[in-house]
C-alpha cells in the first residue's frame, strides 16, 4: 500500500515529513495525508518521490516489490544463465520467493564467514 511504502522509504532516509514536504515543494500536511491514506499524490508528484528515494512508481504504488529504479535496471547486462533464473524465479509464488532469497543470503553469510 502506497502509504505503508512512503512512510518505510521516509524513515529508512531519514527525513521528516517536513523535510519531505520542502523537497517536494509541498506542505508538510501533504506529506502526512499521503502516510494517513487520506489522499494520494498526482503523477507529477509520485515522479519527484520516485527520483528522491531512487525507486520507481510502480514499486511506490505496490505494482512490484522491486525498489531498483528502472533505470539502474537497464545498466544490469544480464547473461542467458541470469534471465533463465529470473523467469524460474518469476514463475514460483511469493512464498518460494522468500525461501530463494533466505536461502541465497545464507549462503553468502557461510561464504564470507570462510
């Protein structure tokens, strides 16, 4: 939900809704309708939340889990091996997903304890 990820991507920046509002060029009660669900932004303001916290729109409005912005996205070159995995990836439930990922970074917590 769009107000739970504001609020998540404020905090982890550490800025206060007002220091959020002076960046957007908007007032602080702007900022505190959009964490309380009470109204929603405009694209254009969406665009400028996108660019301050360097993610996307769609990971913004929860139309993916992804915070990569697009465009270090398009900077990945991906091999033919890495597409395969992200489609096997993309095919299993968000439940799978999480044991992927667990088991990924236990694997690199045993590799850098080594």
């Amino acid at each position: 939900m769009f107000r739970d990820t504001l609020k998540e991507l404020r905090a982890s920046h550490k800025l206060s809704q007002q220091r959020l509002a002076d960046q957007l060029g908007l007032a602080q009660s702007s900022v505190n309708q959009y964490e309380h669900g009470m109204s929603e932004p405009d694209i254009t303001t969406l665009k400028k939340l996108a660019d301050i916290f360097d993610t996307s729109v769609d990971y913004l409005t929860g139309h993916t889990k992804c915070k990569t912005s697009v465009s270090k996205l398009l900077t990945y070159k991906l091999t033919p091996d890495e597409i395969r995995m992200l489609d096997k990836y993309r095919e299993v439930g968000p439940a799978t997903q999480c044991a992927i990922e667990k088991l990924i970074d236990a694997y690199l917590q045993d590799l850098a304890g080594k």
